[in-house]
C-alpha cells in the first residue's frame, strides 16, 4: 500500500510537458506546475502569438508571468527521488516516425491518444486530460490522432474552416463566406455533414438492399450452374448409352456379315473342291488308259492285239463339263456394295439427325430473364435520368467550370487549373466525375459554334491526337452545329440526318452495348444508334472544336 501512495504521489508532481519529475519546480497563475525550463521553452516557441497560455487548461497571461523556484514542490520532489523511481515512460509510449505525436510534449515526444478538431493538435494520456477535466474543453470535438489536421485550417485566412461552398463544393472559413465565396450557397461544415450523412445513409441502404438483391441473384444463379451442369450431365450420360447401343448394333451387324460371308465362303469352296477332287480322279483314269493303249499300240502280235483291243478301248463316262458353273468374279462385290449403300443411307440419316442435334445444344437459353428494351418515351428515358458533373482536374486550361461543374466554356484565356496527371493537354476537353454503367440517360444543351458530345473509357490519351473524343477506339462521339451532325468512331465519320435541336438526349445501357443519341426539343427524334460491346466504365464527355471563345455545353438537370 505505500508503494501505491508514493507511485500516486509521483504522478501528482510529474511535469505534464516533460511528463518526467519536476525539475525546479514552479507554478503559474493558473495553479498548474512545470519544469522552469520546460514552461519557459513552451512560451519561448509561442512567442509569435506573443500571449503567453497554460499548456493544459489554455489560459492566457499578459504579461508573461515571472517565474519562481516552488520550494515545496522542490523538496517533496526531492523525497519522491530518495524513493529510486522514476516516472519516464516506457519507450513503446513514444511517438515513432509513422505515429502522431502529442503536440504539447517538448523533447522526446508521446504517441497522441486523441486529437482535436477545435485546438487543432493532438494529446497525449497526460496532456488530454484537460479535456475531461475542464468544463469548456468538454465541448470540444475529438477523434482518432490524426496529422492531417492542418488541412481544416484556410490557407488564406488562417482560419479554421467551419463553413462549406455548395457552389465550388469546397471546405471555407468564415472570412472566405463573405470575400470571395460572396453570393455562392454557403452553409456551415456541420449543417452540409448532416445533409451528406442523411444521403451516405440512403446511399448505404440503397447498397445494403442492391448487396441483398445481388446475393439473392447469387444464389438463383447458382441454383442455374447446378441445373444447367445437373442436366448438361444427364443428357451425356443418356447420349452415351444412346452412342453405345448404337455402336453395339453395328459391331452386330458386322460380326453378322462377317458370319454370313465366311459360311457362304466354305460352302462355294467345298462345292468346288469337290468337283476338282472328281476331275483330278477323271485324268489319273484316263493317264493310267492312255499308258495302256500306248502300250497296246506296240505289241507287234496282231492276233494278241485284237484279243485285248476291245477291253482297253472302252472309256468310262466323263464328267460333264457343264456341271462346272464358274461364277463370276464379283460374287462377294455385291455384298460389299449393299454393305456401301448401307453406310450411306446411315451417313445421311447422321448429318441430318446431327445438324438438329447440334442445333439443340447451341439453342439452349440459359438466361434468366431477357433484357429489358429501350425507352420508347422521354418519360421511360427519364427513369434512368443520372446527375453528371464535370471534373476539374480533367479540364483544359481554356475551360471554364461552373454551375455546379455541370457547364463548360470555351474562354480565351488560360484557366489557373493546378497540374494533374487526367487533365487534357492539348485540346478543349473535359470528362464527368462520374463514371457510366448499367442503364443512364441524360442530355446536354450547348450554345454557339457546336461541340462533340462524347462517351469514352477513362484511360483514354491525354495528349496529341490520340486523345481527341471520337478519333480512336476508346471514345464514341456525336457532333452537333447549327447545320449538321456527324457520328466519329476510331476515326471513322459517319453524316447522320434529323432535325436541328440545341438539346442531345444520351442513352447508355452498357451491359447491352447500346449507346444512343437523340435530338431533343417538342418530341425525341434518334439520331444515331450504336450497338457494341463495352469492356470498361464509361464517362461523359465534352469537346469543343472550334476556337470560339463563349461556346459552352451544359449538363442538365432533368427529372
């Protein structure tokens, strides 16, 4: 227990600069105690403002205190030492190089706990105190640490930025609401967050029931793969039994040919065997004859002659050479002929059998729904009607931005844009914020000279001619003057015909392909269809052709 009071003890008159013991203790008028030199380096570095303050609870002194040695702190410090601790921090508490640092700290600095948007600096454990403690302090706004906090403050006024320009869509101070932003629709920081978090909560409620619908399509897509795999499976299956049974009537009626061919075949060859076995017998008979008769023909006794000429002249019957039936030789040919006439009437029957079966396959519809059709009516267009404004750090130079950056013109002079790598260089164009998918609709009234209304993929050049809207293959553009319009794509010009109209009405549905242009005025006249194949998000384009100061091109509003 009385280490417990000495480790309290020890933090009651610990530096809340240094945080470390109270070297030379002194107090300020406040009642607050610091190091003398601690407190003395923290007015010497606020000597600028020239109004001396109490690093913790703010108050200020005029003129700067005189400061003197507090001889009961110094030797209740100098008690607390005998005791061996020390009330340094543990090196992990100090601010690293990526961390934020506590502002009020002098020399080695701790991490900040918190920081915050009215002081504009960030507080340690100790020096954030103050702030639960003192009643004003409590009002005070706090966050996470941040070092980005010298971006709320007015880089012309040195003023902290509390109001919002709803004309220039930019953070301002007081003093800018009535200087330069005189006139614009100005409302205060907390009234345009609250405006913004009702529409970031419709935003998420919106995304939160599109993540709902889009699982829910998820899964019946899913559901489809099972089907579509579940059936594509059953129907090769089946096929293969199909193929199989097929295959084995054939191996039959082969094995069946085959059968009937040999047995005809040994049947022909015995029949003819036998008959060349009768014939071989037939001319051993008569060789043995002839061998007699010769021998007969030499006896030189006429009485012995004539005695034995009547045996031997006699001949056995012959075989009768019109039993021997030579068949021709394409006797199996014509086996082989009804076997070919077999093969092509099964070779017809296939292709045409195949041709609707491979139809069948290819006809299969997969789809869950078809798409929707376009708009037949200004009002079906406007259901799909989106807001588009234009980017400034796309903007050439000779482009002016207003009304919201929904309009663009075409100026003589330069415009003060910062450099940024997504502004085009070389020609009068500009591209929306915003990028295009799905189905949007929206129009675009332009005045003067004429201009090229444009769809185009935002990796599109920035630079040279490559960049110029409807001369390449990353941009679709429309152009419209007072005398006729023309259709450029990847440099290709095509002369499109309809009726003058200072109003172009856009049609995008991007999953479909279809990009369309319409004219504008008491009725929605076509003007040209494009039917494709989109592989990335779109934007909205503007390009003035002509250097015509004063020719301008706005983004509608349209409900």
């Amino acid at each position: 227990m009385a280490q417990k009071g000495v480790q309290l003890d020890r933090e009651t008159i610990s530096c809340s600069i240094c945080l470390d013991l109270l070297k030379d203790p002194v107090a300020i008028p406040c009642g607050h105690s610091y190091c003398m030199n601690c407190i003395k380096s923290f007015w010497d570095e606020e000597e600028e403002k020239k109004i001396p303050s109490c690093p913790q609870c703010r108050q200020t002194f005029t003129p700067r205190p005189v400061l003197l040695k507090n001889t009961m702190l110094a030797v209740l410090v100098e008690e607390l030492k005998k005791t061996g601790l020390q009330a340094a921090p543990a090196d992990h508490c100090y601010a690293g190089p990526e961390d934020v640092a506590c502002d009020v700290c002098t020399g080695r600095k701790l991490k900040a706990l918190k920081s915050c948007l009215v002081c504009l600096a960030s507080y340690c454990e100790k020096h954030l105190q103050p702030h639960y403690d003192a009643a004003p302090l409590k009002k005070h706004k706090l966050v996470e640490p941040s070092k980005k906090l010298q971006e709320n403050i007015c880089s012309r006024h040195d003023e902290v930025m509390k109001m919002f320009c709803r004309t220039d869509r930019q953070s301002i101070c007081y003093l800018c609401s009535v200087d330069e932003h005189k006139g614009h629709d100005t409302v205060s920081a907390a009234a345009e967050r609250t405006e913004r978090q009702r529409e970031l909560e419709v935003s998420r409620q919106n995304i939160q029931q599109r993540i709902q619908d889009r699982e829910k399509d998820v899964k019946v897509l899913q559901q489809e793969v099972e089907a579509i795999n579940g059936s594509a499976d059953k129907a090769v299956e089946d096929s293969e039994k199909i193929f199989t049974e097929l295959i084995r009537l054939m191996e039959k009626r082969r094995s069946d040919v085959k059968r009937q061919l040999r047995s005809q075949q040994d049947t022909e060859v015995s029949r003819v065997k036998e008959l060349q076995e009768k014939l071989e017998q037939e001319i051993t008979e008569l060789k043995r004859k002839d061998a007699e008769l010769k021998q007969l023909s030499h006896t030189e006794d006429h009485n012995q002659f004539l005695h034995n000429y009547p045996s031997l002249s006699a001949l056995s019957e012959s075989t009768d050479s019109s039993s021997i039936n030579i068949r021709p030789l394409r006797y199996f040919e014509d086996v082989t002929a009804a076997v070919s006439e077999v093969r092509d009437k099964l070779q017809d029957v296939l292709t045409e059998t195949w041709t609707n079966v491979s139809l069948t396959v290819t006809e299969v519809d997969v789809l869950l729904s078809e798409p929707e059709p376009e708009p037949k009516t200004r009002a079906g267009f406007l259901k799909y009607s989106c807001e588009i404004t234009l980017d400034p750090n796309t903007a050439n130079t000779q482009l002016l931005l207003s009304e919201g950056n929904r309009k663009a013109t075409r100026m003589s002079q330069q415009q003060s844009y910062s450099s940024h790598p997504d502004r085009f260089a070389d020609y009068s164009q500009v591209l929306s914020r915003e990028s295009l998918t799905g189905r949007c609709y929206w129009e675009v009234e332009w005045r003067e000279r004429g201009v090229f209304i444009a769809v185009t993929y935002k990796n599109i050049s920035r630079a040279g001619r490559e960049c110029l809207f409807g001369y390449n293959d990353k941009s679709w553009a429309l152009y419209c003057d007072t005398n006729n319009y023309k259709f450029c794509y990847n440099k290709v010009q095509t002369p499109v015909s309809g009726p003058r109209s200072s109003r172009v009405g856009v049609y995008l549905d991007h999953s479909a392909g279809i990009l369309s242009f319409y004219s504008i005025s008491e009725t929605m006249t076509l003007l040209h269809r494009v039917q494709t194949t989109f592989t990335q998000p779109l934007y909205a384009g503007l390009w003035f052709y002509f250097y015509s100061p004063g020719d301008s091109a706005e983004f509608c509003k349209v409900k």
